[in-house]
C-alpha cells in the first residue's frame, strides 16, 4: 500500500548504501551533518517534509504493514491531532513484552498532526505532546506497532551505554544537578526491582534479567561521571594530571641521583 504522499530521508552522511537504496526507492534523501549527540534531528527532519499529518521513523525502526493500514484509518479523523505508537523492543535478537521495555509502555508520539508535537534536546527523549494537542494512545497488539530493533548484542548494548551516560552527566552537570552516592544506590536498586519484578522482568528469561541488571548499571555509571566532572574533571583533565604526577616522579627520581 502506497499511502505517503512523501518520503524523506534525513542521512547523517552515512558510510553505507543508505542514500543510494533511498533513492532507488523514491525517497528525497537530504544530508545533515547531526547534533553531535547519538540520536537522529527529528526536529530538522520533521520540517522538511509538507504534509499535514507526519510519521517519523529512525533508522532502526520499522513499520508493519497492519499499522500503515491503522495510521491510514486515523489520518482520517479530526478528532485527532497525536498518535502514540506502541513499540515492540528487540534486544540481543529476542522481542521483548516485560522488563519496563514492552510496547505498550514504550509507545511514542510519532504520528502526528504537522505543529503539535514539542522536540527535547534531552538525552534519550522522545517528542512530546503539547497542551492542546488531542492525542491518542494506540494499544499494542501483533503486527500493529512499531519494531524497534534495540541492541545487537551485549558490546553494541556497552557502547552505546557509554555514549548516553557520557551526554546525561553533562546535562546533569550543566543544570547543576548532584546526585549523592547513597541517592544513586538507592536509585539503581530501585531501576532493578522496578524492572525485574514491578514489570515483570522475569516472564522475558534470561533477556529481562540482564536488561534490568544494564539499566541499574546505567544509573551507576551516569552517577560516576558526573561525580567525576564535578569533583576531578573530564576525561582531558585526568590526562593532565596523569602527565603531572609521572613528570613530578621522574623529577624526584633525578633529584634524588643528583
């Protein structure tokens, strides 16, 4: 079913074949060099398109043909200004239905009316919808929702991990947000239970253990650097003072032979 009116492919000068299959298929491919930040300009993205009602997809996410022929029926009503999509999450190869990462739970504001959707430049966060806006939540069920292959494996999950608490911590640090060390413990124990048993964790195995487990760690290593911005320095700095103390033992050493 042919039911975009346009299709716009925003690359992040990808080293792949993406623009070229882009166009292959009709899709109007514009180059953005990014925010510097590891997440797609959906802000940027959405203004370049014309229509009234906009669907935004990023790069590994899909769309079932059951939720196009949904979103074709809703586009239709003037009831309406947001739809709210579930998201079924694929993690290590495996969907996942529990873990505070279910569909449902998950859903995003990604179909809506041109205008009433707000973009955050927040680490990790969606559109969000505006006071006014007549939004409406679509329940999961197979086939109709957005697939949202997650993670690869437990190196892509670390990676990305790393890059995410790099950016919270300094949101963190800029607008002068400490988190003590007992607030931090208390914080991850919480992410644990929260996922693993409030959320039912454990119905997705071995998947929903690991998963709640890497998200606990998450609260402790955004807590580390932040502690480590605040206190030390960043990254640069450490290196500086490393470079410091050995040339200061090296001086002492020749002090010493002299």
């Amino acid at each position: 079913m042919h039911w975009a009116d346009e299709v716009i492919v925003v690359d992040m000068y990808s080293s792949d074949r993406t623009a070229e299959v882009a166009k292959k298929f009709g899709a109007q491919v514009i180059l953005h060099r990014g925010t510097g930040k590891p997440y797609p300009p959906r802000e940027f993205s959405v203004q370049q398109g014309t229509g009234e009602w906009i669907l935004m997809l990023d790069a590994d996410e899909i769309l079932p043909v059951a939720l196009a022929e949904e979103l074709w029926r809703l586009s239709s009503r003037t009831d309406i200004d947001v739809v709210l999509l579930p998201r079924l999450n694929y993690f290590f190869g495996i969907p996942v239905l529990n873990s505070g990462c279910d569909p449902d739970r998950d859903a995003c504001p990604r179909f809506f009316r041109r205008g009433h959707v707000l973009g955050s430049s927040k680490t990790h966060q969606d559109f969000a919808v505006p006071p006014g806006s007549r939004a409406l939540k679509l329940p999961y069920r197979s086939g109709v929702g957005l697939v949202h292959f997650t993670y690869l494996d437990g190196s892509d999950v670390l990676d990305k991990f790393n890059r995410y608490t790099t950016l919270e911590s300094e949101e963190c640090l800029r607008e002068g947000i400490w988190i003590p060390p007992q607030k931090m413990l208390y914080s991850a124990i919480k992410e644990f239970f929260w996922r693993y048993l409030k959320c039912r964790g454990y119905r997705d195995g071995w998947c929903g253990l690991y998963i709640s487990l890497l998200y606990a760690f998450y609260r402790i290593s955004t807590c580390l650097k932040l502690h480590q911005l605040r206190l030390v320095g960043d990254r640069q700095q450490v290196e500086q003072l490393y470079q410091h103390e050995a040339f200061e033992a090296f001086a002492a050493v020749g002090r010493k032979n002299t």
